[in-house]
C-alpha cells in the first residue's frame, strides 16, 4: 500500500512531499519529492546517518 497505492494517490493530490518509514531489517526512512507528477526519492536515513539518494 504504502509503495505503490499512497505515492499515485498523493502524487495526484499534488502533495510536495512523501515520507516511508521502514522498520524490517532496521529502521530506514526514506523522503521522496514531487517532481513533474511523480515522486523521486530524495533522501534515505538509517539508524546511523543520513544517506543521499542515488
């Protein structure tokens, strides 16, 4: 749901941002933008820093 419903529903509503907080294996948070409808995953953040997106 969270992958591949929310990120078209919201994107639709043109909400600027989207967050996904992962916990199996470790907890991970990863921010996604909304660029040209569509989100882009800006930043991933594990337990032990922060990593820029690829």
């Amino acid at each position: 749901m969270d992958r591949k419903v929310k990120p078209t529903l919201y994107a639709e509503a043109a909400i600027p941002h989207f967050w996904r907080l992962e916990f199996d294996p470790a907890p991970i948070l990863v921010v996604y933008d909304l660029q040209r409808g569509r989100y882009a995953e800006r930043t991933t953040a594990l337990a032990g820093g922060t990593h820029p997106a690829m």
